[in-house]
C-alpha cells in the first residue's frame, strides 16, 4: 500500500529532464507508487544541433529536444517507462495564438498561467488517456500544495513552503476538477532540500542543471512572430508630445524602460500605456505606474465567494515576483462572481492588462484572473 492509499496506485509525472520532475519520480517511487513518465512534445520548428541553444532558458523553442532526451534518461536512470506525446497542435492553438494575439492588441499575455489550466493539466492528460497510459493522479515538479481541509472532498491550492520558489500564482486558475488529479510532491521542500535529496539519490548531474525561467529560450523571440506583425509607430508623452519611434507595440510590455530607444530626456520613461488604435507608446516618469485599481472580467474562482458577493478582503499578486499586496474585491452584479474590482490598499507599481491576478487568503490560493484596467 502506498502513502495514499490503496485507491491510489498508479501516477502519471510530467518530466522536463529537470530536477524537479526527476525528484518528483524519485519520491514517488520511493512512496511505492507505480510510476510513468511523460514529456509533451510542443516544438513545432526544426533546427540542427548546432543550431539548438546548449543552455535552455525557456521551456519553448528549438532545444526542446535536449529536454526531452534528459526527461527520457532520467526515466531509464529511475527504472520507470517513459512516454514523448505530441501537444505541437494543442500548444499551437491554446498558448502561442493567444500569446501572439494578446502582443499584437498591445497587452502582455501570460503563458504559463494558460499552458498550465489548457495544456499541462488538460489536453495532457487526454493525450495520456488516449495512448491507453493507466493513471490515478497526475504529478508535477511544481513548488505548490493541493489539500482537501476538514477530511472534505473540494481540493485547495495552498502555496509552496518554500516561497522564493513558490509557483501557486501559475496554477491559480486550475479548476478544482483539475486540482483533484494532481499531486505536488515538491510542496513541502524548499529549492535547497530538492537539490541535496537529488544528490543524495545519486542524480547529482540534475541537481547541477541550470533553470528554464522564460517562455522561450533567449535569442529566439522572433520565432513568436511574423515580420509582418511589427508596425513602427510613434513614442508620445502623456500630453501627446512625440519624441521617438517604436518598433512595433509586440515588442513592447507596462512597465519598460529598456529597448525604447530614447536618449537626451530628463528623467527616465517608461511604458505607461499602449494605445493600440493609434499604434502609439505612451511613455512618462515611474510615479505614472502607480495605481490602485484593476478589473477582472474572467475571474476563476477555485474557493466560490459567500452567496451575495460581499466586499472580500484578500491579498492579491499581479506577477509572479511581486509580493502579494492587501487589498479588497468587489462586484458589479453579484450574479456575474467572475467580473470583479480590485482595490488595492497602497498604489502598485506597472499593473499590466492581459497579465495574471491571483488572490489569497493567507497561504490559500482563492482563484486568478485576467487582469483589466478601468476605463477613466
């Protein structure tokens, strides 16, 4: 009998040929589960080996065959089967049509917070159905926790115990149905512990890998895009002064100072709005990036508000390295809990549309959102 019970036999581990998923097999195995490895194949480019970057830095682009050649010796090292399927459609039309889509109408999208809720935890798993692959629960390297509280059956999405490496806010709009499927092996050990019990466990060579922490490996941006999809514009200041050019609004994102191409100013710019029906950058000075308020019209709820909606105190995060901040939501119409008002008690700095809000209750993940900016 394993640590879960005897109705629990069977796991499905996502791995990455990281670290993390390696360890998540490790652990696993070591609880007496029957384990399986699996790798989504997303890569829909070719390139040579010359060609492929040594080091990832992204978890898309043309190395992706260096991860999964890691994924599948880690699986022969551990003893388990391993699996490469094939989500190249599947990731074609739930993450980079979006992402392209979300640049090309001036916002900044969030992929990873998309990938998790439609590929990863969705058409992953219907890919490992499909293959005929037997699983009870599906597990990943992720440094978050999923409990069910009070011996209830609803699962909860808590963060990691190590909050430096917390990854909560990229799960926060899975749905409780996806949430009852998944175990996080890595939610209760800190970045360190993983590191020490790989060596411990002979995969010292994992535990030394270099992290993917982009979307897409360095150098290979214009691989999302078509020539096409940049229109030079113009760089105007608040009272519509213009005082430079840009390169296309794809390029561009709230909250940039780099990469604008402006020299002789008297203090620095940044991006502090995108106006797309002019294909105009809207730059000024930091103080302009403070605000207090963003919408929400897409709100997932994991943990469903009180009936009637009532003004709920939270503490919400806009990006992934920014500190969850107090704050209070709201709704327009009670009926319509995923269109939401968020009231920050202090000014934020660069809160960007088509970016990620997650709420918490304390270490408790409540849901996410699209983020919006009011209008006026």
């Amino acid at each position: 009998m394993n640590a879960s019970g005897a109705s629990v036999r069977n796991v499905v581990v996502g791995m990455s040929g990281g670290v993390d998923s390696t360890l998540c097999a490790w652990l696993l195995l070591r609880q007496g589960y029957q384990v399986t490895g699996v790798t989504m194949r997303t890569w829909q480019g070719t390139g040579s080996t010359d060609e492929t970057p040594v080091q990832r830095t992204g978890c898309y682009g043309p190395g992706e065959a260096h991860d999964i050649e890691a994924a599948a010796q880690a699986a022969h090292r551990l003893g388990i089967t391993h699996h490469v399927l094939d989500l190249t459609a599947d990731y074609q039309r739930d993450v980079l049509a979006y992402f392209r889509s979300e640049y090309q109408a001036g916002r900044t999208p969030n992929p990873c917070v998309r990938c998790n809720r439609t590929v990863k935890f969705g058409a992953l798993l219907d890919h490992v159905r499909s293959a005929g692959i037997p699983f009870d629960r599906f597990a990943t390297g992720h440094y978050a926790r999923v409990e069910r509280m009070n011996g209830g059956h609803h699962p909860s999405l808590f963060r990691g115990v190590d909050r430096f490496k917390d990854q909560s806010y990229f799960l926060c709009r899975l749905t409780a149905d996806q949430l009852s499927q998944v175990m996080f092996p890595l939610g209760t050990l800190t970045k360190t512990e993983t590191r020490e019990l790989a060596r411990s466990a002979g995969l010292g060579d994992y535990a030394d890998k270099p992290e993917s922490q982009d979307f897409i490996d360095r150098g290979q941006e214009s691989l999302l895009f078509e020539a096409s999809d940049a229109h030079p514009g113009p760089i105007e200041m608040p009272d519509g002064r213009q005082i430079g050019e840009h390169r296309g609004i794809i390029h561009y994102t709230i909250g940039q100072r780099k990469g604008l191409g402006l020299s002789g100013t008297s203090e620095p710019l940044y991006v502090i709005r995108i106006d797309t029906c002019r294909n105009a950058l809207i730059v000024g000075p930091q103080a302009s990036l403070q605000s207090r308020r963003l919408e929400s019209h897409d709100m997932h709820w994991i943990e469903p508000p009180a009936p009637g909606c009532q003004p709920l105190r939270v503490h919400a995060q806009i990006r992934q390295q920014h500190a969850a901040a107090p704050a209070v939501v709201t709704w327009r119409d009670p009926a319509c809990p995923t269109r939401i008002t968020i009231t920050f008690d202090d000014p934020q700095l660069a809160i960007t549309p088509g970016q990620t809000v997650a709420c918490y209750e304390g270490d408790r993940v409540l849901g996410g959102g699209t983020i919006e900016i009011p209008a006026g």
